[in-house]
C-alpha cells in the first residue's frame, strides 16, 4: 500500500524510488544484523551526499561489494579497491571504500567476540523504537552521538552522528515520520511487534 505523500513527508515525493523506500523501508524496525550492516555502510556511503543519489545506487552497490557480505568484503584487498574506483554503479569514494572494508571487519570482530550487531545497535535505545514528534527532525542526538561513540570505539568509520541519525531513522530505531504521514502510524504498529 502506498502512502499518501499529499500530506507527510515531503522528502519523498518527486520520486517514485523514494516513495518506494519511504512507503515499504524507511522507519521500519530492522533486526537482522547483516542488513542492519549494509544500511550502516550505505549510510557512511551518503555522507556528504543526498540519500537519492545513494538509493539510486544501490543495486550497484549490492553488486560491488557482493551483496553486502562482510565475509567476502573483509577480504577485498588493493586490487579489488582499484576496481571498485572503476566502477560507475557505486560513488568512487576511496576513503568510503576503504572504510566499508574496515567495517567488515569490525562487524566480524564483533561476531568472533560473541557480540551481536544487531543486539548492540539496538541496545542504545533500550530495544524499543524512539517515536519522533512528527515535526521537528533534529541532525543528531545524544543517542546518535553515544552510537558513533561506541561504533568508532569497534574500530567503524564514517559513521559520525549525524550519519548514524539518518541509519537510526531508516532501520526504525527512530520513528520521524511526519505527524500527518500514514507510514507513521504503520511503522508505531510494527515496532511495538
């Protein structure tokens, strides 16, 4: 069911790919920690840039980085990094290349450790969803710094505050639809499940 983006959040509308995403992803509690991963690499990927360009992207950047497999991503050595630089499909961003590689790793780490990224992500918001006043949409917040905080402390990068608001708000860790959004109520429904 699509939204009604007359009323709402105007961000998405303009474009039929960001109505997708706002109607069927954005805000919608995510628990698995391996998409929790690759919409954190996604989100380090955006910085600087608008989240249409990286949506727009993001089938290629699932092909480059082979579905978002921190396995086969934390073994991409110089070659690979070349032809990532190559590649039209994802944002040629070295730095952000090299991180994804290093988060990879990092998530492993976490993994070999015993320490689910899923439980950790969601950990710092006691597990339940933070509902937005459905007006106000702040950069970032405690919550998002104490994350990037604790994220960097695993051995991330890019992964600021603000950065880590944005992925808070699309894997449902915040609720900031606008108050007058259908999707708002739809995403309170599912994050109380």
């Amino acid at each position: 069911m699509t939204a009604d983006l007359s009323q709402g959040c105007v961000w998405a509308q303009g474009d039929p790919l960001m109505q997708a995403y706002h109607d069927r992803e954005w805000g919608v509690p995510v628990r698995d920690p391996r998409l929790l991963w690759e919409m954190l690499m996604l989100e380090g990927f955006q910085a600087g840039l608008s989240w249409r360009t990286i949506l727009h992207r993001r089938e290629g950047f699932r092909r480059a980085f082979d579905g978002f497999d921190p396995v086969r991503i934390a073994a991409f050595g110089p070659d690979r990094i070349d032809a990532l630089m190559q590649d039209p499909g994802i944002i040629r961003a070295r730095a952000k290349i090299e991180a994804t590689i290093g988060n990879a790793r990092a998530y492993l780490a976490m993994a070999a450790a015993g320490e689910d990224f899923a439980d950790f992500i969601w950990r710092h918001v006691d597990g339940r969803t933070i509902v937005g006043d459905g007006s106000a949409m702040p950069a970032s917040t405690p919550i998002s710094l104490a994350l990037s905080i604790a994220l960097k402390a695993k051995g991330f990068k890019f992964v600021g505050a603000v950065t880590v608001y944005a992925f808070m708000q699309a894997v449902g860790m915040v609720n900031d639809h606008a108050h007058d959004c259908p999707q708002r109520a739809t995403c309170m429904a599912l994050a109380v499940r």
